[in-house]
C-alpha cells in the first residue's frame, strides 16, 4: 500500500510571498530613512518691517525658479517675525538653487480671505509681483531676512 505524498503543492507559492514581503519591508525600512526624493538644507529667517517692527504671523513660501525639482518649500511665521522652512517633513528646509518668495499676512478672526487687516502691500502675496528672492546653498547658513513695506492707506 502506497502512501499519500505529503507534498504541499502552496509551498512554493507561500515561500515566494514570503521573499516578497521580506523585500519590501527592506526597501520601507531603506526608503523611510530619507527625507525626500531629492536634498533639502534648513532655511530659517523673519520678516520684518523697515523699522524692524516684525511682521506678526502669516505664512512664507519659496518656489524654486529653475531646476527639475518643483518642490516648494513652507513655512508659518510666528509673532516675533520668524519663520523655518519644511518641504517634505517638519523643518527639513528647501531644495538648493534660487527660489521666488511670497508672504501671506495672518487673517484675525473674523476676516475674510483675500482681506487681511494686517498692514502688508498685496504684492507680497504673489511671487510674479513680490520682487523677493533667495537663493538656497547646500553649503549655508541659509538665513534670510526680508524687509517688506506696509500697505498704502
């Protein structure tokens, strides 16, 4: 009497899967271990007015003018003026090379958007009319500090 193989005919299959998800847990773990597709190097600053009076809250961001990366780079300026720029993660800063700027004044509570009571000239809210550039560098320190004019009353 003849005895009934014990061969799993799913063996092969389930050892395949097996060195599939063990390849893509290596390449999660490798590629989780970098910040984004491309280098960024930290960028701080603030943004103040010509007397030096800070601009309280808002938003910055710089837009890379050339390059094959058109990754911009964010950041929200605080009470003091201040402002650190994140692209891919909190705080990693902006792809090197020159970039375009605009700022966006805080709203208070109650303004609607476009309206802002805060006293910065409009075209600082578009990068074709800001007239504010940076240029990043690998190499740094990347701080900048850009003066802007108050709104004409």
């Amino acid at each position: 009497m003849m005895q009934a193989s014990r061969c799993n005919p799913c063996a092969p299959v389930r050892a395949r899967w097996a060195v599939v998800a063990a390849l893509t847990l290596c390449l999660v773990v490798i590629g989780g271990c970098q910040k984004g597709p491309v280098p960024t190097y930290p960028v701080t600053g603030e943004v103040v007015f010509a007397e030096g009076v800070p601009l309280p809250g808002g938003n910055i961001e710089f837009a890379p003018r050339a390059g094959q990366v058109k990754a911009s780079a964010r950041g929200v300026i605080e009470e003091d003026g201040t402002f650190r720029l994140s692209t891919f993660s909190e705080g990693d800063g902006a792809v090197a090379g020159e970039h375009a700027v605009l700022i966006i004044p805080a709203r208070q509570r109650g303004e609607r958007p476009g309206v802002s009571k805060t006293e910065l000239a409009g075209k600082y809210q578009d990068f074709a009319t800001s007239g504010l550039t940076a240029v990043v560098k690998p190499e740094g320190p990347n701080e900048f500090r850009f003066v802007v004019e108050p709104a004409r009353k």
